[in-house]
C-alpha cells in the first residue's frame, strides 16, 4: 500500500463521522438537483429548504466524489462506470471505492486524489454548526473602524481564529522579518487593556498602531 493510498484511507474515515454531522443540519432529505428532483415537504419553522452551509457543502462532496471516483475508475478500468445516484448512500460508495481505486493509480495520482479527500475534510469541518474547525474572520473592531492593516505588507490580509486569538496574514507575498508568513497572537495588553498582537517574530502591534 502506498502512502498516498493509505492517507487516502485515512481522511475518507475522517470524512464519515463528518458527512453524518451535515446530513443530520438538513432540516429535510435533499433532493437531487442533477435529477431535478425537489423534496415537496415543508421545513416548519426554517426559511432555507436546507441549512446554509451544510446543504451546498454536501452537494459539493457529493458532486466532486462521484467526479473522483469516475475519473479514478477511467483510469484503473478503461471505464468511467455508470453515474452514480444522487443519494446518501451513493455518496459514501463513492467514497469506499475511491478508497479502493487509488490502490490501483501512480502514486501522483493518489497523492491528487487525497488533496481533494483533505479539502473536503476541510470543508466540512468549517461548517458553523459542525463546529470542529473555526473560520477564519477579519480582526473584530467597533463599529465604524477599520480592522488593522497587516504591519508587514500595509493590506487588510490580516485574518484571525476568535476562539483562541490565532491571527495571520493570508497575503501570500508577506514575510515578517525572519522571512515567514506572519503569524502571531491576538492579546489585551496587562497596562492598557487595548488589543495588541505579538507576532512571531517579536514584533508587537497595539491597537492605538492600528488606525
Ligand atoms: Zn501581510
């Protein structure tokens, strides 16, 4: 087994638990929009004939594995296979047979195929209510303020976890002053109480720098 396969493995196990979370946000069975089927029932007390995040990105799990999975099979059988069903079920064969499949391809191509299982992990796991992994968000400040500019590369590239404080720049060009992508802290400072952020490499922002 190679490693690229078996990572495969590995994040399609990760993916389950996940994929059952997101069904379990739909406040109705999906329908499937490739056959033009609608679900009729009405979703009491929800406005959204699906939960916001979760229905479009299991639709994109759903549609890309399926995708996956015929390209892979294309290419270990000569055959891309009979298009799968819109399902829950459908989904999950596609991904046990990706999981086989990959076993069969050059290494580079199961290395791809884990790229594409390790976002959908990603993915998945940035849905609020799933609630495993935060999204990234602007450095929060009173209304009518603008959120600092990154003081390596003068842009709002700045982006921050708010659970812990973790804060980034997400320009892709941004060195700090040992020549990484800057990363640092989001704190209050003990004499003033203002946020500040301290950087990884030693630099300090404060929120009176910020404007
Ligand atoms: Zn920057």
């Amino acid at each position: 087994m190679t490693a690229a396969a078996l990572e495969v493995a590995v994040l399609v196990d990760e993916l389950m638990p996940l994929l059952e979370k997101l069904y379990d946000l739909l406040p109705e069975p999906m329908g499937d929009p490739t056959a033009g089927t609608t679900s009729h029932r009405k979703a009491i007390g929800s406005p959204a004939p699906w939960h916001a995040e979760a229905g479009p990105t299991l639709y994109t799990i759903s549609e890309e594995a399926r995708r996956l999975e015929a390209s892979l099979r294309l290419e270990v059988t000569g055959r891309p296979g009979r298009r799968r069903g819109g399902s829950d079920a459908n989904t999950v064969a596609a991904l046990h047979a990706i999981t086989d499949l990959v076993h069969a391809v050059p290494d580079e191509h199961a290395r791809q195929a884990a790229h594409i299982v390790a976002r959908w992990v990603r993915q998945a796991r940035q849905v609020g209510d799933v609630g495993l992994e935060e999204r990234p968000r602007r450095v929060p400040t009173p209304p009518g303020e603008l959120p600092p500019l990154c003081p390596y590369c003068g842009t709002w590239s700045l982006r921050v976890l708010p659970g812990d404080g973790k804060i980034w720049c997400i320009n892709g060009e941004c060195e700090d002053r040992d020549g990484r992508r800057p990363r640092g802290h989001l704190d209050r400072s003990d004499v003033t109480g203002d946020g500040m952020i301290s950087w990884a490499d030693g630099r300090i922002t404060k929120r009176r720098d910020w404007a």
